[in-house]
C-alpha cells in the first residue's frame, strides 16, 4: 500500500500463520506504544494500524505495507 493512509473502518485484509485474515482498521498508530499485546514502534512517517480481525474478534497491529484493501 505504500505510503496511502488507511482510515478507521477501512476492511482490510493481511497474511497471517499462512492464511489470508480479514478485518477493519480501527486506529492509526503514530507514536511508541503498547498495542495488541507488544510493543509498537511508530511515527508520524513511520505509521502502524491496529486492526481487528473479523473472524477471531482479536486486535493486531501491522505495518501499512502488510495490509490490503479487502475484496468484497
């Protein structure tokens, strides 16, 4: 995805354990924090998206370039 900004609600979906999973962007990470059980290292040029996965209901954070719009 490059450098587009992805927003919040925006489906999405990312390669996870060897499968495709699939969810919606519910935040855009801009700063050193704690998400999904790790620590995030991310910046305002450095973005990272906290993600809910719409099978298992759990939040990941992934880097842009790991996620993809969702098809349908």
């Amino acid at each position: 995805m490059g450098k587009r900004q992805l927003r919040k609600g925006e489906k999405v979906q990312w390669r996870s354990h060897g499968s495709t999973t699939s969810g919606t962007v519910e935040e855009r990470i801009t700063s050193d924090t704690t998400e999904a059980g790790r620590t995030v290292r991310a910046s305002k040029d450095s973005p990272q998206y906290r993600v809910r996965s719409a099978k298992s209901g759990e939040d990941a954070v992934h880097k842009p370039d790991a996620l993809r719009p969702k098809n349908n």
